[in-house]
C-alpha cells in the first residue's frame, strides 16, 4: 500500500473521530493517540456488539485508539509508541494483552468480556475516484416489496429513505449494498456493507450495487467508506474495482450488547 498514492478523505476523518471521540486531526503520524471514551461502553447504532477497544490507523500515519474509561492508562503502556505499518494492528498476540485492561473496564461497568477480536482494512471513495458499473439490473430498493434470494438478508433497518441499492435477476434481490444508519454524518458519509447471494457471486454484481451507493452520497460531495478483513480478497477487489483505494487498518475488540436485536455493522464477508 506504501507505493500508492496518499488520498486525503477529510469527512471520513471527521466520521471516524466523532465515533471514536478523538481529535485526529491533532494526531501525529507515527504515534498513538489513546483516548477513553464511554461510547466504548454501548453499542453503536445499527451494530450488535460493542466496540470495547477501536483501534485505527490511517494511511498517512496517524493512529488512535478509543478504550472504555479506566483502560487508558494499561492500554498505552501495551501499544507500541511508534507505528510504522498498518499491519502492526493485526498482531494477534497484541490483541489477546490488550483483553485484560479492557475486560477489567467492561467488567467494572456491568459488561461482558470482550468474545472476538475483529480486524479490518477500510477504504475510501468520492467522486473523483469513482468507477461505476452497470452490470445486472440495479435499483434503489424503499421497502421489502422485491425479496432477497435465498442466503440473502435486506438491510430493513435503512427503509425507506436509506441509500441501498440491489440487482435484481427474477423478480429476487440477488446482491445488495446499503449506507448503515450508523446515526453519524449519514448525509456526508455512506459506511458501506454489501452482501451477495452465494450463487450470484462472481457474477459482478457486488461491483454494481457498491457503485449505486458511491454515486448517490458523492453527488452532493460525500464520501464513502468501505470495510472487510485483511484476507478477503474478493472483497478487496470489488472494493477496488469500483475506486476506493486504501485508507487505514483496525482492530476492534468486541464485546456483547445488553439488547443486541438490532442487525450487526458492515459485512465483514
């Protein structure tokens, strides 16, 4: 990722430290900024889990970590002081250290441990970057009226008037995309998930609903944000065929919700 270049998304910036509750536009490349935040203590609107722990960095170097109150002062003594790549977020062993401090805060608030250690690459998109794909019938879906085809499930929690767009093959919605209502900037800033149903993959059609969702935040100057697991390559490159170029890395560490009925966040599949 080092010999690409290094695109700034200032409104993905001010999305990530309003639900990080952090100042990264302060932040120092190279360094870790460790902020607590009691939103590490409740789950995030549209999401079922808890994000105990969020760490990122972004490609241009700056990194920052979000912890439940009381966890800073451990959580700063276990990361390291300088970061040089964003791979350094993937290290599992980190991850298994950095429980004790977290679960401690959790458990002091009446929480459960931390159960999954969530890491991810997430890009960014905007107008000029776009690259928009027409392959299948693709519509911008208000309601459940077309159903989804077996294996597929529709983002209800964004009806009516969220941004999600699907292909449509047989009167069924074979592959979907949608902007979480993550309840932060949705009108500058689409948090993307998409989902395909197994037998309509490699079909391209993840490439056309994604585009769908690009094109209508970035028409009045928004940005997108897309995020999946280090290792899912197909995910990777829909993600780069439609023009979002990497952007940071994180790790989450995740606990249950109290009431964790509504759907998880963006798709990690």
């Amino acid at each position: 990722m080092s010999s690409e270049k290094t695109h700034r998304f200032p409104l993905i910036d001010e999305y990530m430290a309003r639900r990080m509750e952090v100042h990264l536009s302060a932040v120092d490349p190279g360094h870790v900024e460790v902020v607590e935040s009691p939103r590490r203590l409740h789950r995030e609107q549209s999401y079922g889990f808890i994000h105990a722990l969020w760490w990122i960095r972004i490609e241009d170097g700056r990194s920052a970590a979000s912890v439940p109150p009381g966890a800073g002062d451990a959580v700063k003594e276990l990361l390291p002081q300088h970061i040089r790549s964003g791979e350094e977020l993937f290290d599992e062993q980190l991850a298994e250290r950095l429980k004790t401090p977290v679960d401690a805060a959790l458990r002091k608030a009446g929480l459960k441990r931390v159960d999954r250690v969530l890491t991810d690459m997430f890009f960014g998109c905007n107008a000029e970057l776009l690259r928009k794909h027409g392959y299948g019938e693709c519509r911008r879906l208000t309601d459940e009226s077309v159903p989804p085809a077996q294996g597929l499930s529709l983002p209800v929690h964004c009806f009516p008037d969220g941004n999600v767009h699907g292909v449509v093959v047989d009167g069924e919605v074979v592959s979907i995309a949608f902007a979480h209502h993550g309840g932060c900037m949705e009108d500058q800033v689409a948090d993307l998930g998409v989902s395909t149903a197994p037998p309509h993959r490699r079909c391209r059609y993840a490439k056309t609903a994604v585009s769908a969702v690009v094109l209508e935040i970035t028409r009045n100057g928004g940005q997108a944000r897309y995020a999946c697991r280090p290792d899912n390559a197909a995910s990777i490159a829909t993600a780069r065929s439609v023009g979002f170029v990497p952007y940071g890395t994180s790790m989450i560490l995740s606990a249950p919700a109290r009431d964790t009925g509504e759907q998880e966040g963006p798709n990690r599949d």
